[in-house]
C-alpha cells in the first residue's frame, strides 16, 4: 500500500515538473515573439532614419546602415512567419508581410532615386514614410495582439523598455527627416502622428518606468548610462526647431537604443 502512495505520488511530481517545463517553454516562445516583432519595428524606422541621411548625402557607409537595417528586419520578419505558435494567424502575419515588401520597394525606388540623379523624389519619399507609419502600427497592434494572448508574463518594465525603443527609434527618424529635407513637415505622415517634443515628454514617462525598481551592477550601469546619453540630448528633441547638431543627435540616439537594447537582456534575466 505504501508503495503504491509513493508511485502516486512520484507521478503527480512527475506531471507537476511536466507542466511547469511546458509552461516555461510555451512563455519562453511567446516572448520570443514578441522580442521578433519588436526589433522588426526598431529595425524599420533606424533604415528610415539612415535613408534620409542617406539622401542628402550619397555616402556609401550610409546606404550600409540602411541595408543592415532592412536585413535586421528582414530577420525578424522571417522569425515572426516560422514562430507564430498559434499566438496570430497566418492571415494576419502575411498582412505585415505584405506590408514590408511595400515598405522595401519604396525604400529600394528612393535609394535608386538618389544614386542615379543625385536627389530624392519627394513624392516617392513621403510615400515611404507613410508606408513606414502603416506598417509599424500594424506590427504594434499585432504586438498588442501576441501580449494578450499568449501565455508569457513579460515585465512591465521590459514592456517599457520596448515601448521607449521604439519611440527613440520614431524620434530619431522624424529628427534626421526634418534636418536632411526641405519638405520635412510632408515626412513620417499623418494627421495623427505626434509631435517631437510630446514623443520626447512620452520617453521621460517610459523612462522613468524602466527605472523604477531595484537595479544592481550591471543593470544599474546600464540604467546610469541610459539616463545620461537622455539627458545629454533631450532638449534637442524637446525644442526641436532649435539649430542643434545633427550627428549628435543621431549618434545618442543609437546609443540609447543600444543601452535600451541591453536594459531589456538583463531584465529579461531578472528574476
């Protein structure tokens, strides 16, 4: 009788550790694609930014940084298609998909512009920015989408991080757009996008969540870091008509990005 207790209960502790590591699994996919689906925002928006740069200048160590950029969404595209795990549709992935090859046709057209005429088309280019917009609100509403229904318990700071990346990443953007362009204000879209100095107030709010709670060595550093490259920058963004330095601006803003980048890697450790 004794025995037979044992085995019973040797299977129920069996099964438990079964449905924890099934758990564990399923939330570690989840957040994976979440993560996919993140970088593909970033990624879209640092090609965007790198393009207009790009198109004032020609230089070949630009065009680099927007092909690195394509690739890098490229990447996360492919891994959102082959790891859905019943979190989207097929439907609805393609949906992105086909929104991404628009988004690589128009920037492949404009690069072409610039390369054989010297300049950009503006109506081409104001079509790349408004498939950009598109495109990136239906990634974060299929984001939106893949949180709510998967099985994964994502930190509300990591959801911070992630949130203040992206908007760097769209501040970055519209800043190298209205410095590179005479025709800025016709960039990065519509009625309903936000201006820079809110987009800038909105990452202090962000920013203040990823830093609330505790923080030791090396996320405290990377935190400290965050804060500083912010605060070196954020007036430029917050009276963004000024006459500020450009390359500045865009050398900060990828290292915030990069700061952000290893922020949410050591929160996603934290236990």
């Amino acid at each position: 009788m004794k025995d037979a207790r044992l085995r019973v209960r040797s299977l129920v502790t069996a099964l438990a550790l079964l449905l924890i590591a099934s758990f564990t699994v399923r939330a570690q996919e989840g957040d994976g694609f979440l993560s996919d689906l993140h970088n593909f925002r970033v990624s879209n928006y640092m090609a965007l930014d790198a393009y207009y740069r790009f198109s004032a200048s020609g230089d070949t160590e630009t065009l680099n940084e927007i092909v690195a950029s394509i690739n890098a969404a490229n990447e996360s595209m492919n891994s959102v298609t082959d790891s859905t795990e019943g979190v989207l549709s097929e439907e609805q992935v393609e949906s992105l998909n086909v929104e991404f090859d628009k988004f690589k046709d128009l920037m492949r057209s404009n690069i072409n512009d610039v390369r054989n005429t010297g300049y950009p088309d503006l109506r081409l280019v104001s079509d790349m920015a408004n498939q950009a917009l598109m495109m990136n609100q239906v990634a974060t509403e299929m984001y939106a989408v893949a949180e709510e229904s998967s099985e994964t318990a994502t930190s509300p700071r990591v959801e911070a991080a992630r949130s203040a990346a992206v908007t760097m990443a769209q501040m970055m953007a519209k800043y190298s757009a209205r410095t590179h362009s005479s025709v800025a204000q016709t960039f990065q879209g519509s009625s309903n996008d936000i201006p820079l100095d809110e987009q800038a107030r909105l990452f202090d709010t962000l920013l203040s969540r990823v830093t609330d709670g505790n923080a030791q060595g090396q996320l405290e550093a990377a935190l400290d870091d965050l804060t500083s490259k912010w605060q070196f920058i954020r007036s430029s963004y917050i009276n963004y008509n000024d006459n500020n330095v450009a390359f500045v601006i865009d050398r900060y803003s990828k290292g915030i990005l990069k700061s952000l980048e290893t922020t949410i890697g050591l929160l996603r450790e934290t236990p």
